[in-house]
C-alpha cells in the first residue's frame, strides 16, 4: 500500500493566533462573566458583574477588557453586553478538530482557470449533470443518495437561476445547483447547495470556480443564506466551502444511515453581507 501523502501541518503562526483566541475563553471567571451577559440581553453594571455572575470581583475589570479586545462584549450607557456578532470572534473548536484551521475563511478568490466555463444549466445538459452526480455517489463520501434523481425529480427541486455548469474541452465537467430549505416564504433566500465534479476532471480547479460562481450569483439573485452539510472525511469539500466563505455551524451526529453504517455530517453556512 502506497504511503499517505503528509497533512499539512498548521503553521506556527496560524497557531500561535488561534490559540490566542481560544485562550480568551479559557478562564472560569470569563466565561461566567460572558455567560452571565449573554443572559442578560439589556447588559449590566460593570459593578453588578461580580456579584451576579460569581466572578472574583477584583477581576472583573481586566476580565471585561479581555473580552471587549477579543469583540466578545461591548459597553454603552453605563452598561456591559454581550456583543451580537460575538460568536463569530472565536473559531469554531470544530474546525480544530476537523483539521480546517488552515484554510482561511473566505480566502481571496483565485481566478477561473482559463479552460473553464461556467454558464447557466439547459435541460439538454441535464443527462450529463446525471452521470457527474453517479460518479459523485461512487466515492461513497458525497451524499447520502445511493441513485441518480431523474430528471423531472432534480428540476423540481432545484431552484430556477441557481444551476450552473462548468464546460471544459467541450463537454460539461461539473455543476452546481441550490434547492430550498423550506417550502415558508421567510426562508425563500435559503437554499441548500451542492457541487459535484467529474471523476475526470477533478483537481483541475473546477469546484472552485463553480462554488465560487454560485456564491456571487446568489448574492445577485436574493439568497441569503446557502448551506451544505459534508461528511467530515471529505476533507476537499470542507476546504473547498470554507475557502468560499462557509463556516461550520456544528457536527450532526449518527444523522443517516448509510450503507450500514450511521454517518455524521458537518453543517455550513455562508451569509450574504449586508
């Protein structure tokens, strides 16, 4: 058996700065001081602090410094709060786990290659996207399908404007289309995306650049919020989402059986800025 291709190891820097941020929960008396705010949706008293949340009272105030340099709490009027984008100032501890703390969030986006090209999916192309999608559930680590949706079943449920194909050397190599979430209008700017690539045309950039167009032309055309769920051992695929913006949400466990064996799979998501 051939010997495993090395991971790459997480640079000394990258590390040393995600650690900083874990480090700024990994203290008893913060995390009480934030859990106590994060409950108390009008904020505190500086001077309420100590007493309400059992923090050492002389430490609440370096605490609080801490904790506002990291955008974890915010002052105003005499009062502390726990800051509403806070959640997103620490990393998610699963991205630790899942080997993802390399891969910058949102990367730059690097150009389309120059033999691809991505244009909106025809009904004649739809046999092909088929075939791509049978090649994807050979892998056994794609989806949970184990048969090809026919044709009528793929156009009902994905979204109209929001399928895509990448051409190279004249024939399509990949897609990528959105379904919705739900059927309820207040969640119409939330779909479910997926991407698939053909065995042969695979390593050639074409995921990329088929995510990458998916996310911009979602943003033209009114959706939200785009999710996927991947098994944790596609590895190419949770890189591939988190260099396009998606962050993990969390790890659904034993959600599906599969071939006989229950799976997890990692949710993500990728919010359109306002």
């Amino acid at each position: 058996m051939p010997a495993k291709t090395p991971a790459a190891a997480l640079s000394p820097g990258a590390a040393a700065e995600h650690a900083a941020r874990f480090a700024v929960l990994a203290d008893a008396d913060r995390l009480r001081i934030l859990h106590t705010l994060a409950a108390e949706p009008g904020g505190l008293a500086p001077g309420e602090l100590a007493e309400v949340s059992g923090a050492v009272p002389g430490s609440v105030a370096g605490h609080l410094e801490v904790l506002a340099s990291a955008g974890l709490v915010e002052t105003g009027g005499g009062r502390v709060r726990a800051a509403r984008e806070g959640r997103k100032a620490v990393p998610n501890p699963v991205d630790a786990v899942l080997g993802l703390l390399d891969v910058p969030l949102g990367a730059s986006p690097a150009p389309v290659p120059a033999e691809v090209r991505l244009r909106a999916m025809e009904p004649e192309d739809v046999e092909r996207v088929r075939q791509i999608y049978a090649e994807g559930i050979a892998t056994g680590d794609a989806t949970f399908e184990t048969g090809v949706p026919d044709a009528e079943a793929l156009d009902a449920k994905w979204l109209r404007g929001h399928r895509w194909v990448a051409d190279v050397d004249g024939e399509v190599a990949g897609w990528a289309a959105a379904a919705p979430t739900s059927g309820r209008p207040v969640y119409a700017g939330v779909a479910e995306t997926s991407v698939y690539v053909s065995e042969k045309a695979r390593g050639r950039g074409v995921a990329r650049a088929l995510l990458r167009h998916q996310v911009e032309e979602a943003d033209r055309g009114g959706l939200w919020t785009l999710r996927t769920s991947v098994f944790p051992e596609n590895r190419a695929s949770l890189a591939l989402h988190r260099a396009a913006g998606f962050r993990t949400l969390g790890v659904l466990e034993r959600v599906g059986e599969h071939h006989g064996t229950w799976r997890d799979t990692v949710t993500m998501e990728r919010r359109r800025e306002r």
